[in-house]
C-alpha cells in the first residue's frame, strides 16, 4: 500500500510517501505564493523522487494551514494531530511532542496509542516561534542556522525581556547599536524564543519521552536552551524534524486506506 501525507505550513510545505508504513521519500520546500500551488511542487517533487505518480496513491491526507485547499487529498487532519502521530510513529516511547512551526507553537501530550491526551498552543502572537526567530536573525544580519551556531558561543550576558515580536526587534537593535556581541544577541534571541515555549509547555502535563518537531528543532541553542528551562532532554528522531506533520498525515492516510 502506498499513501502520501502532505503538510503546507506558513513558510515551508513537506510531503512524506509510504510504502506498507516505510518511509520512501521525504521533500520539503519553501511554500509558494499559495497553498496548493506549494502542495503541488513539493508533492511532484517526492513523486518523482520515488518514480510513482498521483494516480499510483490509494490515499494522501493534508495538514498544515493549506490543508483544505489541495484537490488531491481526500482527507484532512489538523497539525497537531499529525504531529501527535508522525512523532510516536517515528518514535513510540514519545509522550510529549514539542512543535515549533512558523506561526505558532504547539506543545501536545501523546498517549500510548499516538492519539492527542492534552494541548496547548500559542497562535495570537509570532514571539516563540520561527517566525520570529528569523525576523531577528535578519536584524541582527544572520541566517538561521548560523544564529543557532552564534548562540552557543555565548554564555549569555543580557536577555531580551518583551514578550512581543515587535519590542523583541526593537531591543536587539538596541544592544546592535551598543555594538554588543553578535554571539550574545544571538543567545538573547534565541533565549527569549525558548523562555517562550517553555512557558507554554508548563501549561500541559509534560511526561517522557520529548520530542521536538518543526523547523526551529533544527536550531540547537533553542533546544538546548529549552532542556534547560523545562530539565528535559528531547530523544532524537529518525527523520528530519521538519516532516514529522507529514509523515503523521500519511499515516492517517493509511488508516484511511484501511492499512
């Protein structure tokens, strides 16, 4: 049996193909001007990879914000279903799964079948997410991966302290023009990002193992410092972080296919 999940996030789109539950290829892409033309490129893009076509799928289920506007999914799940699931997938011991998306933050706790136990989720503001980390790393001239790396250079000697995105930009300007360290505001941004989540995260009954999914899992200061704050270490997973939405999604797609 071969299913598809696809996952059409804020900034990046992912798309996970099974083979009878093994993973054959995973893609991810910047999203395009519109949902389903990113659903699209990113699902060609695996299709090709694998030789198959969309004809050749007995099932795909989208997530993600564009999830109702790709044509050929015939179910559909929210986000944090399919992270709930894509990470006990990828890991079963998993009872707390951490996604950092784009434009928002999920902290989710799995029980022992995969199935969602308790949430909690910021979407009213862009601070603690990777949106707003990359609104940062611009201002203060660095990509994100070389942000993270900056970060851990640092034993941070100041913090940014406003919860808001807007006033988290404005005081990293200031310590730029104090002429502060690049490594120290790397570490105050990405400090500021992880106190964030880590007080979502106290909001739901945190029990191991953790995972942490989405793209800012990619970022190591953010997690190191999240272990931190919340005395955690998050088990690595098997795949990209970034596809565990997609990959829960073709599983649902596989349920659905009767697998």
């Amino acid at each position: 049996m071969i299913v598809a999940g696809c996952d059409v996030g804020s900034l990046t789109a992912e798309a996970v193909i099974l083979s009878d539950g093994k993973i054959l290829c995973g893609r991810i892409i910047p999203v395009r001007p519109t949902a389903l033309e990113s659903a699209r490129a990113v699902m060609d893009l695996a299709l090709t990879e694998t030789g198959l076509s969309y004809e050749r799928l007995d099932a795909c289920c989208s997530t993600g914000y564009g999830r109702f506007s790709i044509p050929f999914a015939k179910k559909n799940m929210s986000e944090i279903s399919c992270h709930a699931l894509g990470a006990f997938t990828a890991l079963s011991s998993v009872r707390t799964v951490i996604d950092i998306g784009g434009q928002d933050c999920k902290v989710i706790a799995v029980d022992d079948g995969g199935m969602i136990e308790d949430f909690a989720m910021n979407e009213k503001c862009a601070a603690g997410t990777g949106r707003s980390l990359e609104i940062l790393a611009s201002a203060v001239g660095l990509s994100l991966p070389r942000l993270g790396e900056a970060a851990l250079k640092s034993r941070g000697p100041f913090s940014i302290n406003n919860r808001c995105s807007i006033f988290m930009e404005e005081e990293v300007l200031f310590h730029i023009q104090r002429k502060s360290r690049t490594s120290d505001i790397a570490y105050a941004i990405t400090s500021a990002v992880a106190k964030r989540v880590a007080s979502l995260a106290r909001s739901v009954r945190l029990a191991p193992a953790f995972a942490i999914t989405g793209g800012v899992a990619k970022n190591p200061a953010v997690v190191e410092r999240l272990e931190s704050l919340l005395a955690i270490r998050f088990s690595p997973l098997p795949l990209d972080p970034q596809l565990v939405g997609a990959l829960g999604a073709a599983m649902f797609a596989a349920r659905q296919a009767g697998a």
